[in-house]
C-alpha cells in the first residue's frame, strides 16, 4: 500500500495541479496521504508523521508493505527522524493571532521573526511566530531541547536519479499534460469555492500562476512558462535537499533503465536490509 510523501496532494479538490494518480490506480493499490485536508487548512510535518505511523500499523496489520513514495523532503524527515513533541497551544488564541498575522505585510512578519527567533528567520514564518509568541519560547529551542514525540521508522530509501535535461523535459511535459487535463477548470471551481491565494493549498506551483491567469494578470501560456520555471527551481532545490539531508545508505538507482531492471533493484536492496516480503504473520516475525 502506498503512502504520499507529498504535502500537496494532502488536499481534496486539487487533484490536477498536484498530479494525483488516477482513481483506477487507486483502486488497484490503495493510497494513503491524499485527500485529508480543505484546500484552507493547514497540514505540518509533524502532522505527516503522525499520520503515517498510524498508517504503517494498519498496513502491516493487514499483511501489507507500506511504500512511502514522493514529493516532500521535510514529510520523510519528519517520519525518519521524528520532530519535538509540539508545544500544546490555545486553541482559540491561535485562531485569533493566526487571523491577525494574515493582515500584516511580509516585511513585517521578517521583522517579528527576526527579534523573536533570529535563527529561523525567513522559515515558516507563521509557525515560528504562532510558537514563539502562544508559548513563550523560540520554535528553534523547542527543536533543539524538546524530546522527539516518537522514534524513527526504519526502513530503505531509494532515490531515482534522472538526467536534468530528462528531468526538465519531463517537467515540460508535465506541465503541458495538466493543461490538457482541465487545470484551468480546476483552478476556476476552487476560487468560485473561495479559495484564495494566502490559503495554504493555493500557494502551491501551478495553482497560484493559474489564479494570475484567471485575474488577467497573465496569458495562458504566460502562466505556463511561470509553472515550469517554478517546478524546475523547485525540483533544484529538491536535488540539493537530497545530497545534503539524507543517510549514506541511501540506494541511487537509474530511472532512465527499464522499469523491470528499477523494481528488481529495490527488491535486492530491501533483501539486503533484512526486509521480508509482506505476509499475513510479517508482525510475529518482528521484521523490520
């Protein structure tokens, strides 16, 4: 069974622009992780992980392997190396302030983070200040001397590396395919729902261009120039993420092979880790 590492696909009602897979795919293989929250909510890391603990349990439960696939370095982090239990705040001070950081200017905000909490200056600004400022300490000694809310899932990491003239190339066609599909039309259904662009699903690539396209700000193809450069900017950053922030026993495998040569690969690395495949008894054999 599959669980989405990726923090957009979280959202119902923007299945296009986040490249969901089909409903006949899902229907062949179960997933997890689409479709939790409202295009307006916001869903953490933290969250992420919680989730896919309980995830885990009920997919083992029934036998199964579960595959965490995609998209969002800080979602596989967290389930790696679990996050400090968060500090509990007031619900409705929260709302409150939430609301009242969302009428003040970028600059502003900087200015707050930088007094409050220097070091994470120009990250999660909203989070960093919400901590900070209901809870009295800085979100960044939080994650230093909290304790971790849950040890790590073990488990084997595979990267597919692909060429970067193949990766944009990919990304061109990506782009143009989610057009073909009805991005506009998805885009249009959720500003007529009242979705706008400071709303945490809308600020994603491909749908804050479209919402540009649709106020006449840009052309069609203007706004897809934009997503493409976005999706390859962000896909750099992805790279870089990569080299830097995971273990050394990662696997690196070709995704320009033959699918077949791809999925034989990950099965000898998960042999070599120990890793059975999954039964009805794979608990009482205490595999990891």
């Amino acid at each position: 069974e599959i669980i989405s590492m990726d923090s957009r696909q979280v959202y119902a009602g923007m299945d296009i622009g986040t490249d969901k897979v089909s409903a006949e795919d899902r229907a062949r293989v179960p997933h997890h992780g689409l479709d939790v929250i409202r295009p307006d909510q916001r869903y953490s890391a933290g969250r992420f992980a919680r989730d896919v603990r309980r995830w885990v349990d009920e997919i083992e439960e029934r036998g199964a392997w579960p595959v965490l696939a995609g998209g969002t370095g800080f979602f596989l982090k967290a389930v790696m190396d679990p996050i400090f239990a968060e500090p509990p705040l007031d619900a409705v001070r929260l709302e409150a302030l939430r609301a009242y950081l969302a009428g003040q200017p970028r600059d502003r905000l900087e200015a707050w983070v930088r007094v409050l909490d220097p070091d994470r200056a120009d990250v999660a600004m909203a989070r960093t200040l919400e901590v900070a400022l209901l809870s009295g300490i800085p979100l960044s000694r939080w994650h230093r001397e909290a304790p971790r809310e849950a040890d790590g899932l073990p488990g084997v990491v595979v990267v597919l590396d692909l060429p970067r003239a193949e990766m944009d190339r990919r990304i061109d066609e990506r782009v143009a395919g989610m057009v073909e599909r009805g991005l506009v039309d998805e885009v249009r259904a959720l500003t007529a729902a009242g979705y706008g662009d400071d709303d945490p699903g809308m600020t994603g690539t491909g749908y804050r261009e479209m919402t540009a396209y649709l106020r006449g700000e840009r052309t069609l193809e203007e706004a897809m120039e934009d997503i493409r450069r976005s999706t390859r900017r962000y896909a750099r950053r992805q790279l870089t993420w990569l080299r830097t922030q995971l273990p050394d026993s990662v696997i690196h495998i070709d995704a320009t092979r033959p699918r077949a040569e791809q999925v034989g690969r990950v099965l000898d690395a998960l042999r070599e880790a120990g890793i059975e495949a999954p039964g009805p008894s794979r608990r009482e054999r205490s595999t990891p």
